[in-house]
C-alpha cells in the first residue's frame, strides 16, 4: 500500500516522517469552481451601456405597433427614421447640423482657449488667482441662459452672440476642473522637485502640466456636453438656421416627427463626442492603471 | 523667534566635512522637534540615525535637505548645493516613464546615456520605458535610487527608504545600496527605526532620542564578529527602550 508521507519538523529540527496525516480541513478549489462568495461587480461589458437604451427604443417600437402610443403624441421609430431620410434628400438635415457644428466647434474652442489661459494664469500665480478666480465663481453663480438678453443687447442676434454662448457653457467647466487639478497637486511631488532643484519652468513643464492634465481632460468631458446645451438654447432663440431652428420651426407646425429627429441628432452628437473625449483620455493618460487596461 | 541660519557650501572636494550642524533647534514641525543638535558628516561617511517615531529623525534630515517650510528655530546648517533626497514611498511621477523619471530635469546632452547606466547599476536594465505603475515597490525603490545616482550627489539623504518593502525585497536593497555607496562615495546619511538595518548598512550609528543624540557610536568594530554585532544590537535596543532579555517584537533576531 502507498501511504503519503508527510514530512515534519519537531521543535528540536529533526525531521521525523509521518504516515496517515491529519485530514486537511480545507474544502476543493479549482479556478472554475471558486470557493469564496465574489461580493464586488464583474467587469462590465464593453457596450452594456447600450442596453438601456435599446430596450427603449425597443418598447417604443412595440407600442406604436400595437397602438398603446398615440402616434400624434409620439410618432413611431420608423417614422422618425424615414423623417430622418426625408430631410437629407431635402439637404435640410445635413445643412441643419453642419450649421450647429460650426457653432459648437467654435465656441468649444473660444471656451477651451480661455478657460485654459485662465486656469493657468490663476492657478499658477498667486496674483492671477487674486484677480480672475473670484470673477468666474461669481460668473458661475450666474446661469449663462440668464445672461442671453444682455448678450443680445450688446452682440445682437447673429452669430456672435451665439458663439459667445456656447463659450461661456465651455468655459467654465474647463476653467474650475483645470485650476483645480493646477491647485491640487500633490505635495509630494512639489518636494520632489525641490529636492532636484528642478527650476521654475521645469517644474510647470514635468510635474504640474501632466499633473493637471486629468482634471483637464474631465473639464473636457463637461464642456463638450455643455457646448451642445448652450446650443440647443441660442437655436431656439432668434435662429434661422441650426437643429434648433428646426426643431422650433416642427413646433410651429406640429411636426413631432422632426421634432424626435432633431432630439435623437443631438442625442447621438453628445454621446459621441462625449466617447470621442474619453478616447482622447485613454489615449493621453495611458500612464493610469485604471484606463491602461 | 530665535535666528536660524543656514549656509550652502559651494566649494567641494577640498573640506573633508560634508555636513556640519551647531546647536540645531527646531519647533512647530509636524513629525517632532529637535532640541539643539550638533552633527558633523565626513566626506564618504554612511551614517544612519536611528530612534523611534516622533524623536526627530526625519525632521533632522528634512532640515538638511531644506524642505520643511513651515518650520522655526534656531542654529547653524551647513549642508552641501547638490544633496539629493530618497524617500520612504520612491515618488515616481506616474506620468513619466522610468528613464524619464531618472532623468528629471537634467539638461545635460548624455543625459539619456547616463540614466540608462544609473538604471543598470540598479539592475533595472531594459525596464527604461516601463511606467511606474508596472514595477513592484522595490523595482521603484531602485529606480529612485538610480535617479539620485545619476547626479553624483555628495551627500545622499535617505528617509526610510526601505521602510515600506518586505523584508526578502529589503535585504536585497541593503547589499544593492551599500554596493552603490561603496562605487560612489557619497556621505549618507540613513534615517531608520531598524537596529539590523542601521548596523548593516552604516559605519556610524547615531541615536536620537526627544531631538537630542543620545548615542554615537563606530559600528566597524563591532561588525566585525557575531558577537560583537550582537551586543551592540542589544545595546542599541536597549537605548531605544526594548527590553533587551525579550525576544523585541517587530525586530527579527535571527543568528547567522
């Protein structure tokens, strides 16, 4: 018979050969049945997300076929869709959103360009933080919607003044996560530049730029969102051309059908340049554990 | 408040002293005070300061190096322009890679070359593009200790450089940085709470007890035999309050 040895140690380090060890009081593990409860969430799918959604649109579909939704009050996907087709024969949709990309393009930039500068000068200096930081908490306390008829009465209703309001939507998340990532750097590695006696400008260039540019990149994400909102806003007001425009127009006319495209393009123009941002962060901040993987 | 000076000394090579300290003094500091310290480090020197949390050491060293702000007091520090600091966490920045971490803010033109020598004397060879994240605590201990190498420094401070590795990982960084400080000559001075650290690494131990020195003591003698290394550890021990018949918890006595 073979018996197991087991072989021990006494107190006095002389190995001594045991045979019938005690039974082992641990339970079978293998990687496919693990034995301890897993209490954290599993990794998500890449386009989970997508669900939700889908089920909506799903449900939505369902009900205008069996008749649950009225189609005055909401007309039915595949309406929406060949509205949609409608319109780019037309050349009304394409034009409509090349119209809003161009606002939005330029008041993200206008909003990123000066919300950087300021975050800099006011975050990097003492006096700057003096002079600009209280300035645009206060802006902040005042909702850039508020504002549009003084803008009005100063810019007019063309594109100035349009352009000026999607900035503003743009600045301002930019402006506070940036200075606050600039603010918040770790001390740490302000004492580790000082112990390598790092001068002024290699210390802005090595350790607080790429520091700050987390919290840069999060500004982003706000802001971009923030330019379509201020958008969707100036469209509705004094516009003749734009997805808001035409979205006004369909109300005139109780074209809810046109209505449900201009909301699904701003809908698909959000999120994608919200996953666009985010691919720019994977990207930039492949040195994060968290997005390396 | 009391006047506090503190002077560079530029010229090097030509004074054998590397650091000098009068009647130090310092107060109002988060980690501990110092109540009037008088240290000279010679040219070459590893000295490790050992005492328990809260009896100076770290403020002494960071009062060296420069980097307490905040703090008051009086005294006299003479210190050398290029000292260089390692400390306990290897404060890597995350977004560069470990050459580019070596090599922070050197402007030199061989300076890449000369990262990549540090990084070999090390044993990190090949790892120069790994981030950060990618290495283990004692991976990222040595690539600090690469970055302070790669400057030549003349007095090299060490804040607890060891004191967050496990012990296997430990032991190879002590023979790694008495190796190194054998190469390059710095004066070192080895904050530590680790008696077998102190005596392995340091030439000279000297003790801190409520900001003052309590003990300075040559360990070469001693190092020299079992028995010898032995008592100095008990004295040491017994200088920092552990009772020296028990078996101290937390210290690992084991006999080679």
């Amino acid at each position: 018979m073979n018996m197991p040895l087991a072989r021990l140690a006494n107190d006095d380090g002389i190995v001594v050969a045991v045979t019938n060890p005690p039974k082992p009081a641990y339970s079978h593990t293998s990687i496919e049945t693990p034995r301890r409860r897993r209490l954290g969430l599993k990794a998500p799918l890449s386009f989970g997300w997508l669900l939700g959604p889908v089920l909506i649109v799903l449900f939505w579909g369902i009900g205008s076929a069996v008749g649950w939704i009225d189609s005055r009050i909401l007309p039915a996907p595949w309406v929406a869709v060949s509205t949609a087709f409608d319109l780019i024969e037309q050349g009304r949709l394409q034009e409509n959103i090349a119209v809003s990309a161009w606002r939005a393009a330029q008041g993200l930039f206008w909003g990123v360009a000066l919300g950087v500068i300021f975050a800099l000068l006011s975050g990097l200096t003492l006096v700057g933080g003096y002079l600009l930081d209280g300035l645009v908490q206060i802006k902040r306390a005042i909702p850039s919607l508020a504002l549009i008829p003084l803008f009005v009465l100063w810019f007019g209703i063309g594109e100035t003044m349009k352009v000026i309001v999607v900035a503003l939507g743009v600045f301002i998340p930019i402006y506070i996560h940036t200075h606050n990532a600039l603010r918040g750097i770790d001390i740490k590695h302000v004492e580790l530049a000082e112990s390598l006696d790092l001068t002024h400008a290699q210390f802005i260039r090595h350790v607080v730029l790429p520091g700050a540019l987390p919290g840069f990149l999060l500004g982003l994400r706000f802001g971009v969102m923030g330019a379509w909102l201020g958008l969707v806003v100036v469209e509705q007001l004094n516009a003749t051309s734009g997805i808001g425009y035409m979205i006004t127009l369909a109300r005139t006319y109780a074209q809810s059908d046109i209505i449900l495209v201009g909301l699904v393009v701003y809908a698909v123009l959000g999120v994608s340049s919200d996953l666009a941002v985010r691919f720019l962060e994977s990207k930039v901040l492949s040195w994060r554990r968290t997005l390396a993987k | 408040m009391a006047s506090y000076t503190r002077e560079v000394r530029t010229e090097s090579g030509s004074v054998e002293t590397v650091v000098s300290i009068r009647n130090l003094v310092r107060r109002f500091t988060l980690k501990g005070v110092l109540n009037g310290i008088d240290l000279t480090i010679t040219k070459g020197e590893f000295v490790a300061l050992l005492g328990r949390s809260g009896s100076g050491k770290s403020t002494l060293l960071r009062a060296i190096a420069d980097l307490d702000r905040e703090a008051r007091g009086s005294g006299e520090i003479l210190a050398p322009k290029d000292l260089l600091v390692a400390f306990q966490d290897a404060r890597l920045l995350p977004w560069k890679r470990v050459l580019d971490n070596v090599i922070l803010g050197l402007d030199a033109p061989d300076a890449k070359a000369r990262g990549s020598r540090a990084l070999a004397e090390v044993e990190m060879s090949g790892r120069e593009q790994s981030w950060p994240y990618e290495l283990s605590g004692g991976e990222q201990q040595r690539v600090a200790l690469a970055r302070c190498l790669v400057r030549e420094p003349e007095l090299l401070l060490a804040d607890e450089p060891f004191g967050a590795l496990d012990a296997l990982t430990r032991i190879r960084m002590h023979s790694l940085l008495r190796t190194l400080a054998e190469v390059h000559r710095p004066a070192v001075l080895l904050v530590t709470h680790d008696v077998e650290e102190a005596i392995a690494l340091a030439d000279r131990i000297v003790m801190l007890d409520d900001g003052r020195i309590v003990a300075d003591i040559a360990v070469t003698p001693y190092r020299a035999t079992v028995a010898g290394h032995e008592e100095l550890k008990l004295n040491l021990l017994a200088l920092l309050g552990v009772e020296a018949n028990a078996p101290p918890t937390g210290q690992s006595v084991s006999v080679s």
